[in-house]
C-alpha cells in the first residue's frame, strides 16, 4: 500500500485542494505542517523550491493542482470521461484565475497600493469571475449538481478552497449573488467524508 506524505505550512492555502482530496478519497496520509522557521532547511530538498510536496513511491512532487490532479486520478475524483477530466482541469485553472487578484491584494504591504488593489479585485474582477464560474456550473445539467458530470470531482473541492479565499479577502457575502455557487458550495461541505475534514482540520489564519 502506498505511503503518501504531504508537506506545507500549518495553514491551508496552497495545500488544501490536496487535503480535501484526501479526505473526500478518505485515504490517509501523513500530513506534514512546519514551522516557517524549518524552511530554510527543507526548502533545498524540494523539487522547486516550494511547497506543497507530496511524496509517494520514492517520487517527490510539487505544484498544488499536479499533485491534486494526480490523486484525484488515482482515487477517482477527476472525472469519467476524458471530457470530463478535461472540464474539471478547466474549472480548477478558472478558480486559479479567481483566486490570484484576491492574493495579490491580500499580501501586498502598502496599505495605500492594498486598496486600490483590493477594489479593483472585490468590485471589477470577482463578479466577472463569479458570473463565469456560475454559467459553467449551470451548464452541468441545469447547475444543481455538480461542476463535472454527476458525482463529485476535484473541480468541486477546489471550490470549497475558492470558497475561503473569498471568506480570507471579506468577500464571502458575494457568493449570495450567485445562487448556484452558493448552494453548490451547501452540498459538498455537506459530503460526509469532506464535512468530517471540515469539523476536525485544524482552525489557522490562512
């Protein structure tokens, strides 16, 4: 049976898609949360210098949604159909595309650049995002199911990561405006083995 080890900070940013995929896959692994003081010393054993590292086989990998990906696959999260696989990788470049005007503002350190960055992200670019991410929902048998086909895929987790950024940036109230996401976001926190992982991970700011 493989061994899986993943290592990141303790906080859930970039290493939760691989959690939740853990969890809704209910495979256990080891999960590894350093102190920001030991990177310095792990960082030069890291294929890229970063993290997530997920280690398997004897083989480390890096990137956040290639490892989420590859574990989708494996457990079957990823989507019937090569078409479907194909959407749901679709969906996930299109959260990494919501996602990074929130981060760009949410770590910048002038408060003054901050906020003009913040609304332009919170009032130009969220909606346009939101509104896209609910038509591709919609398209998927009308939007009251899944994202992808009709069982739950990594494309769905990775919503509920989405989810936080905008719950990190203030910005969790837009989701109202967009009842499809909202109520896709209900059923997968309401999936046994993901709502499990939500009441028992550990509670940090990011």
């Amino acid at each position: 049976m493989t061994g899986y080890k993943l290592t990141y900070f303790n906080g859930r940013g970039r290493a939760e898609i691989v959690r939740l995929v853990f969890a809704a896959a209910g495979v256990e692994y080891e999960d590894v949360r350093m102190d920001k003081a030991d990177w310095p010393k792990i960082k030069p054993t890291t294929p890229f210098g970063q993290v997530p590292v997920l280690e398997a086989d004897g083989v480390k990998l890096c990137q956040s949604n290639s490892i989420a990906r590859y574990l989708a696959r494996k457990f079957h999260l990823a989507g019937k159909t090569e078409v479907d696989q194909a959407r749901a990788d679709m969906i996930v470049d299109c959260f990494e595309d919501t996602i990074k005007p929130l981060m760009t503002f949410f770590f910048e350190s002038d408060e003054a650049r901050k906020e003009t960055l913040k609304k332009k992200a919170l009032e130009e670019q969220l909606p346009t995002s939101l509104a896209g991410l609910e038509g591709l929902l919609k398209a998927n048998h009308g939007g009251d199911g899944f994202f992808v086909g009709t069982e739950l895929t990594w494309a769905d987790l990775g919503f509920l990561v989405l989810v936080g950024w905008l719950s990190a940036a203030g910005a969790d109230a837009q989701l109202a405006k967009y009842p499809k996401l909202a109520a896709l976001r209900e059923r997968v926190e309401k999936v046994p083995k993901v709502a499990a992982w939500l009441a028992k991970r550990p509670a940090t700011s990011f």
